[in-house]
C-alpha cells in the first residue's frame, strides 16, 4: 500500500465511534450501501479485511495500526493550520489509569485545554495495560507503570502515586479494635476498582500472606462509589492518599496502617517523532505530575 486514503480512514474511525455503519451513514447523509462500498474500497487497497461486521463492528489489528496513523496524521494538519484558522479540533486519545485520571491529570493538562482546539479520547484502564493501548494505536500517549519505551518510542519518569489502606473510624472499631492482622483481615470486607486491579492482592500478600480468593471483595468500578462504600463503613480499601486528602483531614478516613505504603511508579509513553501539539503535551504532563506524585528515586 504505496498511498494511505485517509478520506476513508476516517470514514472507518467513524464508523467505529458511531458503533455502527447505520448511524455513520446518517451522520453523513449518504446512504448505508455507499459507506459500506467505500470500507470494501479500502480493505481492497490494503488487501486486508480493516473492520469486524460485528455489532458493533470493531478495527482488525491492521485496522487499527492505520487509524493509529490517522491520529498522528491529525495531529500533524492541526499544527499547521492552528495558526492560521484556530478552529481544526483535534482528537488527542490518551490511555490511562483511573486513579490519575480521578486525581492529578485534568489539572497537569488544563493550559492545554485552555489553549488549544482539542478534543480528548480517555482510555480508562489498569496502569499494568495502558500502554497496550498504544502499542495497538488506539492511543498517542499512555500513562503506564512500565519503565520501558515502546519501539520507535520514548518514555518520562513522572512519580509515584502513594497508596495506603483506609476505612472509615466506625469500621476500624468493629473490624479492627485488635489491630490490622491476618485474622481480622479475613473477616472485613474489602473494595478492589475491578477484577483485574492487584493493588489489595499484592499488598495483603506481601505484608500479612493472605492469597486473592481468601478476601471478601467487592468490585466496585467507579471513583465516586469506591470512596462511598469506604465512607458508609461498607469496607476498607487500598487508594491514592492524593485522592481521599480531605477525608484523611476531616477524619472521615483514618490511615489503618500508617506504616506501610505501596507505591505505583508512573511514566509517560508516547511515540517519536512527536508533533508540536503532542510536545506541548508531554510537556505539560511531565512538569505538572511533579506537583501531584512522590518524585522518588526509579525502582528496578
């Protein structure tokens, strides 16, 4: 494929957000047999099937290498014509983990947004498999826990997000009154953000030997309900100290061991070369994660 149709590339990516090749028809009044004609058109071109006829149609691996040139080839017009028009939006999608998305991100990334002309794609998932998303070319940029570039990539340390075990007093008191054990481990309840979260299975199997299927966890996966289960005295939970700092403050959470806290080094990851709008980015990730997270030292 010597020349890419990107005119039909984002015919694909648009069928993909719209879920179907119905409602991208209707978004682009023409009809659902001429938006199927051109995705063959193209598949014909690579010589590769590029979407799923599934419902909802999905990208093949081929599929999304190519949309993930699309995001960068987006990203190149924009900085060409910013300055002269300053209305080509640009989607920016980013993968991440919640527990920053939920804390310290929207803020490192506000002048951004207050500058410029786009719009953001957030990819919410477990900092183990962020940079899966742009390995894939589903993202431009990953928050992940892995210390290592991607090839062709570059990566920044950015800091650690400190995570502590919490409950609420009035649990501490019923669960906790003989102090934090194997014993009464077994018998609280716990919240785990989802089932592929290890924060909870790598913390109470390190410090107290307590395997993941002996816990009572609930999978709870929302910020807002994680916390609100912690505060109805429901359970106790391991969590970002930066994202509950209030409700440490007012005593509505109390630290149950102080002692001990597990720590999760970030690192931004993108690939090279990087467009001015993907620059300034970084940039702005990079210095602001210094005022949100630990700066300690890299860990093997």
């Amino acid at each position: 494929m010597k020349n890419v149709d990107y005119k039909s590339l984002r015919l694909l990516d648009l069928i993909i957000k719209e879920q179907g090749f119905e409602k991208a028809s209707a978004k682009l009044f023409i009809t659902q047999s001429a938006v199927s004609q051109r995705v063959k058109q193209l598949e014909n071109q690579v010589g590769s099937l590029l979407l799923t006829r599934t419902v909802p149609p999905k990208p093949t691996e081929l599929g999304q290498k190519l949309l993930g040139l699309l995001y960068h080839v987006d990203l190149i017009e924009h900085d060409a014509f910013d300055n002269e028009s300053g209305n080509h939006v640009v989607t920016i999608p980013i993968s991440i983990n919640a527990d920053s998305l939920a804390t310290w991100f929207l803020s490192a990334i506000k002048p951004i947004l207050d500058d410029r002309a786009i719009r953001l794609d957030i990819k919410v998932d477990d900092e183990s498999r962020t940079l899966d998303y742009l390995l894939k070319g589903e993202a431009v940029g990953a928050i992940s826990m892995q210390p290592l570039p991607a090839v062709g990539g570059t990566c920044d340390y950015l800091g650690a997000m400190d995570y502590i075990f919490v409950s609420s007093p009035a649990f501490a008191e019923k669960y906790f009154s003989k102090g934090v054990t194997k014993e009464t481990l077994l018998r609280a309840p716990v919240v785990s953000f989802n089932h592929s979260s290890d924060m909870h299975h790598i913390f109470l199997q390190e410090y107290f030997r307590l395997t993941p299927g002996s816990l009572n966890s609930h999978i709870v996966p929302s910020s807002e309900a994680y916390i609100q289960l912690v505060l109805q005295n429901s359970a106790c939970c391991m969590i970002a100290e930066h994202q509950i700092k209030h409700e440490l403050e007012s005593g509505r959470m109390i630290n149950l061991v102080p002692e001990l806290v597990q720590q999760k080094q970030l690192y931004w990851h993108r690939y090279q070369p990087e467009s001015g709008t993907l620059q300034r980015i970084s940039q702005a990730i990079i210095n602001n994660a210094k005022d949100y997270l630990t700066q300690s030292p890299v860990t093997a």
